[in-house]
C-alpha cells in the first residue's frame, strides 16, 4: 500500500515536532482518569517516532503535568515533552521565570500567588456544592481551574451539574475561559489553549513543521492554528480543522508508525 502524501511531505522535512493529545487519542476514554493508559500499539507508535531522527514528542493535554507524568508513565530519559493545562504547564520547562529564585525567601510566598490559589480554592468549594446530591458528577481540581466530569452521570443530572457550574463561574469569575469536551467541562484562570502550547513547542525544538493529533473539542484549537506544511489528525468523528481523519486509536496508531518508518528510512 502506497504512503498517504500527506504523510510523506510532512515526514521530508528537516525537523519534525509530533505533538499529540493523550486521553482518547493515545488512551481509550475512561471512568477512573487516573487509570488511563496508552494502548500497545500507540506506545509501540510512539517509541518509534523517538527513535526515529530529528524528530521530537510532546504529549499535549488538559490534564496537569503532575497527573500526565503518571497516566503517561512518563520517562525523563526518553526525551518526550509534555504540555500541561492546555498549554499552561510544560516539561521541561524553558524560561527561567518557571524556576525558583535562589533569593528569594522560601517562606514569604509571592502574595498575587497565594490570592490566586485562595480564589482557586473557594471557587472550586463552591462549585462542589453546586454539583452536590449529583450521582456520577464530581470535580477535579487542576493547577490553575478545575473540571466537571459527568462520565458517569445521568444525562439530566449531567446538564444540571454543567449549568449550575457554569452560572457560579460566570457571577465569580466571569474572565475564567471554559472549555467543553467529552463528558465535562473545564475552567480555567489561564486563557492558554493547546494553539499556545504547540506554538511555544515549535519554538523550543525548531521545529520546521509539526503534526498534531487530538480527539476533542479543545484539540481544535491546535488544529485550527497549524501551517501550510503542517499536519492535523482528528481522531474520530467531530467537524474539525484536521486536514487527515483517522477512526480510532488504533487507526491512529498505524499512521504514527508509517510516519516514523517514513521519517526513518527516507533519511538514511
């Protein structure tokens, strides 16, 4: 079987940035997130595109890098990146303004900080109320917002929850950015999409052309911002800026591999 071209033009360039959401794109869609694994066949896929030449790996998720690490049983000598929190997180991180200050005293922490986390903290306490009394509804606190899940939910007490939610949000924090996906909605005090995050990996690595994969609705702002000589993969169904269509993770999977041997044997 002949290689799609668009595989084959993105796999010719110089240096290549494969960026890819996690969770229903590298991992089936679970009731317990933190259970949430890579199939074999995209670890397989992934491992080969590390090994193959001038070419870099980067997990981007909603999910903290805290949590990606785990659910990606992620390896720091591999040399994969990730971007957390759409795109307000990243491993490893490149500013300096991400490390701590060897001046600084450990004690007195940065006042606009700890208002922030107070908000944080209030905000997700009165949404927890808000969701309360609702079976197979509950909340996730993330690093800068939090999310309402209704996997488990009933389809009424579902609605009930996101829209409870979403008026407390709108009267207390009405400049947080919402986003919706499958089966929660997630809000954050930081406007950083997955656009950001794949911008800001491009720059880091050189990259001379990017693939980006996603399965929701928040991976269309990634796929929305890529270039002429860059490619987007939706997984599943969905409208979507994607420029190739792919099935399911498995789908997905054989794509990655075909891109990895391309990029590995057209360069030798």
């Amino acid at each position: 079987m002949s290689l799609d071209p668009k595989i084959a033009r993105v796999a010719a360039t110089p240096r290549l940035l494969v960026a890819l959401d996690f969770d229903g794109t590298l991992a089936p869609l679970v009731d317990e997130p933190m259970s949430a694994r890579m199939t074999p066949e995209a670890r397989a896929a992934v491992a080969a595109l590390q090994a193959a030449p001038e070419t870099t790996v980067a997990f981007v998720s909603g999910r903290s890098v805290a949590d990606l690490r785990v659910i990606s049983e992620f390896d720091p000598a591999a040399g994969i990146r990730l971007a957390g929190s759409h795109g307000a997180e990243f491993y490893p991180a490149e500013s300096d303004t991400d490390a701590p200050d060897p001046d600084a005293d450990a004690d007195a922490p940065d006042a606009d900080e700890t208002d922030a986390a107070e908000r944080l903290t209030a905000l997700a306490a009165a949404a927890r109320e808000a969701i309360a009394g609702r079976e197979g509804v509950w909340l996730e606190t993330k690093p800068y917002g939090f999310a309402v899940h209704t996997r488990l939910a009933a389809p009424a007490d579902a609605e009930h929850a996101h829209a409870a939610v979403a008026r407390l949000v709108a009267e207390r924090a009405p400049g947080w950015r919402s986003r919706r996906g499958h089966d929660l909605t997630e809000y954050s005090a930081r406007a950083a999409g997955k656009d950001d995050a794949v911008a800001h990996l491009r720059a880091v690595t050189g990259a001379t052309a990017v693939v980006f994969a996603g399965d929701d609705v928040t991976d269309e702002d990634a796929l929305r911002s890529l270039g002429h000589g860059d490619l987007g993969i939706r997984v599943g169904a969905g409208e979507t800026a994607a420029a190739m269509r792919v099935d399911d993770i498995q789908e997905l999977a054989s794509v990655l591999m075909a891109l990895a041997h391309e990029r590995a044997t057209g360069r030798e």
